[in-house]
C-alpha cells in the first residue's frame, strides 16, 4: 500500500460515519493522477498554502487599516486562527481534519485590500458585483489555478452567506470563522483602545467568558456537544444567540464606529479610482490580466481581479503612481 492508501484507510477506520472521506471526493475539474504520499484534501492543503495569494493575505486588512502596532491581526492571522478553531472541531468530532483545514487556509484568498470596505467598494463600482467568497473561488479556480477537489471548493464559497456547505467540514468552518474573527477582533478592539471589557454586555460575559480565551473555548465546546449528540455542525440556541449577540455588539461598537473604520472613506475611494481608472485604461492591466481580457472575461471582472489581489501597501503605491503628481527638479548645469 502507498502512503495515501494507508492514510485513506485509516480515515474509513477512524473517522465518524458523517465524515466526509478524501478517497470519495467529488474530484476535481481536471482529473489528476493519484499522489502516492497525500490523501486529496491534504493535496488541496498544500496547494493552497503554496499560492501567491495566500502570502499576500499577511499584508492585507483584517478590521483595522494600517494599525500602529505588530499585535494586530491581518488577514493572515485571521486565517490561521479559523483553521486552528476548525481544526479542533473537526478532530473531536471525528470529522475529516484536512478537509476542514483547507478549506479554511482557502476561505479568504478573495479578500480585497482593506477588507471588508474594500469589498464594499468594488461591490458598488462593479455593475458585476463582488463578495469576497465568490472571489475567494474564482481566485483558486481562475486565477492560480489550483484545480481543487468539489468539497473545498465548496466549502470556500459557502463559508458565509446562507448557502450551506454541502459537507459536514464546510459547515464548521461556516463557524469557525465567526467564532474566530468576533473574538479575535474583541482583542484586537481592547488593544487599540475602541472598547473596554466593561463595554460588553454583562450577560454575554456570563454566558461567554470573560477572556478571549474563555469565549473561544465556551463556543467550541458548544459545538463539540452538539455535533457528539446529533451526528449535524452547530451549537445549543442558547449560546448560538449569544455569540449573534456579541457579533451584532461589535457591529455597532467596532465594525462601524468612527474610531476604528476612520479611514475607510478614503480607502473605499482609493478603491473605487483604481477601478475606474483600468476599466478606462484596459491595456495597463499586467499581463496575466490581459490573458484574461483575451480569453472572454469582462473587463469588470478582470479590473476586480486586479484590485482584489492587491495588498494594502502595493494599492495605496499603485494608487500614488497614478494619481499623486510627482515632484519635479530641474537639473542644474554644470
């Protein structure tokens, strides 16, 4: 037996009967010869892990733009912390870990620069329109390439929105991703100083945890109970409303305060000139953008694509190069 072979085996062994096996996977959209060392969903793994879009989530807005600090999350960290919260349901549940953790590692890849007011940006200058879950997909499938298995696929495009996952490990990281970034972004809010502890309400503490470390344990513990009681991914309603509570605080309190979306404005703008300028000026898109002009995309979605993949710093540099008037000196003779 090959090592995959032996690592297939084991998943029929080990994991529970509502697991989603990597030797059953729907395949791919371009069949591929068997890796004799990796199961199907570890491949897909690698592959994502391997991409240029996963690096340039490290220099990419998770909530706050261009924090002064080293502590706070980008969308990089972001990423690892779904999967590690995803990763840890799924083993104790007997789900299938690798499935689970590539699709978290992959759930992200879309995201625009500054975050989420960079997808709002180029969803209103879009007549296509844009969310980062279907730009998450069409980066793995259309612009790197991977070639990934049905199931992570899936479980990338319906890691939000009210589509459900058709796998029981999609479905997870659908959680883990809110557990991970409401927390997370708690901590990161308590650190710049937008909120306190005190401000949270008294009884989402009691029911939740009064540390970070407490409330990430209280909602995987939930979802650990009710997966090992009903054999299906979610949580009792009580601490299901609960965690909708905090995240719904933190829209009010974070996501949209002045405080921390105060250059927001001015990023959506950046955003919304940038795309207006290559839809102008088609012909200085790079030339992997041009191949998909030439191959029949549409020049909105390509000038999405374009801007979507930009980090933070390469957007507001690319933004200067072709707004900002450069100074001028005359050089002087000798």
């Amino acid at each position: 037996m090959t090592i995959r072979e032996k690592l297939e085996e084991r998943e029929r062994r080990t994991l529970a009967e509502w697991a989603t096996l990597s030797a059953h996977t729907r395949g791919r959209a371009k069949p591929l010869p068997p890796c004799v060392n990796r199961t199907e969903f570890q491949r897909d793994r690698d592959r994502i892990l391997h991409s240029k879009s996963f690096r340039r989530l490290a220099h990419k807005t998770q909530v706050f733009v261009s924090p002064e600090g080293d502590h706070y999350r980008a969308r990089l960290t972001h990423t690892l912390e779904v999967a590690q919260v995803g990763r840890t349901i799924a083993r104790a549940l007997d789900l299938n870990e690798d499935l689970a953790e590539a699709i978290a590692l992959g759930h992200d890849l879309g995201h625009t620069p500054f975050g989420h007011a960079g997808e709002r940006a180029l969803s209103k200058v879009c007549p296509l329109g844009f969310r980062h879950n279907e730009q998450s997909l069409r980066v793995v499938d259309r612009l790197e390439g991977l070639n990934l298995t049905a199931e992570v696929r899936d479980g990338i495009l319906c890691h939000t929105g009210k589509k459900r996952a058709d796998t029981p490990e999609g479905q997870v990281i659908h959680y883990a991703d809110r557990i991970a970034y409401i927390n997370h972004d708690i901590d990161d809010a308590i650190r710049g100083g937008i909120i306190c502890t005190e401000d949270i309400p008294k009884h989402l503490l009691r029911e939740l945890g009064y540390t970070h470390g407490e409330r990430i344990d209280r909602l995987v513990v939930a979802m650990i109970d009710y997966g090992e009681a009903h054999h299906e991914v979610g949580m009792d309603a009580a601490t299901l409303d609960a965690m909708l509570e905090l995240r719904a605080f933190m829209f009010g309190n974070v996501y949209l305060s002045f405080d921390a979306k105060g250059e927001e404005g001015r990023a959506q703008s950046m955003i919304g000139s940038l795309y207006n300028y290559f839809i102008e000026h088609p012909d200085e898109l790079p030339e992997d953008y041009q191949r998909l002009r030439e191959e029949g995309d549409p020049i909105e979605r390509v000038a999405c694509d374009y801007i979507a993949c930009m980090t933070d710093r390469y957007s507001i540099s690319t933004y200067r190069r072709l707004f900002i008037p450069k100074s001028w000196n005359k050089l002087t003779e000798s």
